[in-house]
C-alpha cells in the first residue's frame, strides 16, 4: 500500500487546506463569541450593581479564573487527545495540603520550592493515569474516575478531619498569595505565563501538532509513525502537574487547606475546556478558548452572586453552555465532512 495513504489526517486545525480555513473561522468565532457574551453579561451586571466593577470585585474574579485557568489548559491538551481528566480536582486538593503540610513543618522553605513540589506531585499523580490509560487499555473517563475517589481519599486518610490554618503557614508564602506586580496578582501572572508557554506549544512545536493528529484518529496517527502511547501519557502528565500547580496557587490564596480543598471542580474545568472550543471527541480546539471559558466561567459565579440570583440558575446556565458547545461542535463536524467530501468528488 502506498504509505501516502497510511499518513495521519491532519488536525482539525490546519494542515489542509479546506478545513484551515473553516476551522480556523470557527475557533475564532467562538473565541469571539465568549468575548462577546462576557462584554454583555459584565455591562448588565455593571448597571444592576457598580460594584461590580470595584477594584476588589475585579481582582478577586481573577484569581478565581486564575485557578480555574491552570486546570483547563491541562484539560484541554488531554481532551485534544480525545482523552478527559476527572482527577485534577483530587490532584488539586492533594497537592495543597502536601504542600500546606510540607510549608507547616518547614517554615523557612522557599516559595519556589513549595512549586516546584507542587508541581512533582501532580506529575506523579498524571503520570499514573496516563501509564493506566496507555497500558491498561481502558478508557480514560473509567480510569480518572477512579483515580478522583483514590487521590481524594488518600487526602482525606492523610488530613485525618484536621485542617491546616493561615497562622501555621510561613508568612511569605501567604504574602505570594496576595501580592502583586504593576497591580497584577503573581497567580494571574503565573496563569498567563502557563497559558502562553501551552498555546506556544500547542502551535509552533511537532508535539503539540501530533497531540491534534492522535485526537482526530489515533489509528492513523500510529501509522504515520506518532508515538500514540508516548503523547498521551505526556499529556496525561502535563495535566497532573499544572493540577498540582494549582493546588499550591489554591493554598496560597485561602491560606486554610483541609481535605475536600479543589472538591467537585473536575467539572468545572471539563465545562471550561468545552465552552472555550475544545472538542470532546478530540483534535480540536486551543487552550487560548479553554482560559476564555475559565474566564466566563468565573465572571458568571460572580453575577450571580452580585445580582442575588439563586446559585440553581449557574447550574443551569453552565449545563446549556455545554450543551450549546456540543452541538456546535457536532454541527461544525458534518459541514466539514461535508466540504471534503464535495471537494474530493471533483478531484
């Protein structure tokens, strides 16, 4: 067989031609439509209530998205994999309060170190459901799921019902939690360096571009020569770590730690990366949409709140977002399979 036709597709977002240009135009219409609907939904908020837009209110919508922010772009290099990681709101908590116990017992430790343990932590814990997913040939949703309840009651088995307070934490770490540079919180700061770093990856670089190959068609990803297995548990990894990332942002923000710290935010975060664009069936979307619906994501809590509206109703707004995303997403899909298969019939 010639093995022009044993090469990967290309990913949904370049490559060929045909559909760089209608993925491309999609992406940048969603993008632009969670610009749009964040615009609106903060002007109407702004009207009902001008605190809203207080200095206060502003910062502490940041570094809600900030946390927030971390854990989708990890999610959206797994799920581009046609992959998902239900374990990164346990691999937050974990990681917290190793990290709260870890600064606890030594308090002249360095903040850095306090990350960079953040940090192995949560690649360890990745680590163990990309080699799961790769080796035990199960699906990822079964694996993580189980590996949510494991790394949740390792921390639960380990904190005992005790919690770790602010007053037990060194101060400088709790000043890193709460400071700023040119008015900037470091956490917002370091979320952007993270989401610049992953979507330079994603674009510029062969293994980001395979990531995209593998969740258009695995299959044929493994017959043009991608190490299949290799990427996904790298992705798997990349996420684990920025989830332990974020469980040391998290503990430097609260400065109180216990057992159910990051609780129930896995679907937060799949709810991010899938309003931001990124495909649940794989080989598409951006990281740069995922931080967007973080972002969306936060600034809805925050309305809600601010306008007293029943916390029933983000729940809802939330699921019909998904829900919106999906459907777009499958409606995008048959009109490119569509394209190509009337661009084909004239070759």
């Amino acid at each position: 067989m010639n093995a022009t036709k044993l090469a990967a597709p290309a990913p949904r977002e370049a490559t060929v031609p045909g559909r760089r240009t209608v993925f491309g135009t999609v992406f940048k219409a969603r993008e632009s439509g969670i610009v749009l609907a964040l615009v609106v939904l903060i002007a109407f908020t702004a009207t009902q209530n001008d605190r809203f837009l207080s200095g206060q209110s502003i910062r502490d919508i940041l570094l809600g998205t900030a946390i927030l922010a971390v854990l989708a772009i990890g999610q959206a290099i797994v799920m581009i994999t046609r992959n998902i990681d239900l374990s990164v709101g346990s691999v937050l908590g974990l990681s917290a309060f190793a990290v709260g116990s870890l600064l606890r017992a030594n308090q002249g430790l360095p903040v850095i170190v306090a990350v960079l343990a953040g940090l192995a932590l949560g690649a360890a814990c990745g680590l163990v459901n990309g080699v799961l997913v790769r080796f035990g040939q199960v699906p990822a949703l079964v694996v993580t799921l189980g590996t949510l309840y494991a790394y949740r009651g390792a921390v639960y088995f380990w904190a005992g019902g005790q919690q770790i307070n602010a007053d037990k934490l060194p101060q400088s770490f709790l000043e890193f939690g709460n400071s700023s540079v040119l008015g900037i919180p470091w956490l917002v700061l370091i979320a952007v360096v993270v989401l610049v770093i992953a979507g330079l990856f994603l674009r510029n670089y062969r293994a980001g571009r395979e990531l995209y190959a593998i969740g258009s068609s695995p299959q044929a990803a493994e017959l043009a020569g991608i190490k299949v297995g290799r990427n996904t548990i790298g992705a798997f990894l990349v996420s684990g770590a920025l989830a332990g990332l974020a469980g040391v942002l998290f503990a430097a923000r609260f400065g109180t730690i216990d057992a159910a710290a990051g609780n129930g935010y896995e679907l937060n975060v799949v709810a991010a990366a899938v309003v931001g664009g990124v495909a649940v069936f794989g080989g598409s979307g951006s990281v740069w949409g995922a931080a967007l619906g973080a972002l969306l994501l936060t600034v809805i809590g925050s309305a809600l709140a601010v306008l007293d509206i029943n916390q029933f109703w983000q729940q809802a707004i939330v699921g019909a977002l998904i829900l919106l995303a999906i459907g777009a997403d499958r409606l995008v899909a048959a009109r490119v399979a569509k394209a190509l298969k009337k661009r084909d019939s004239h070759v």
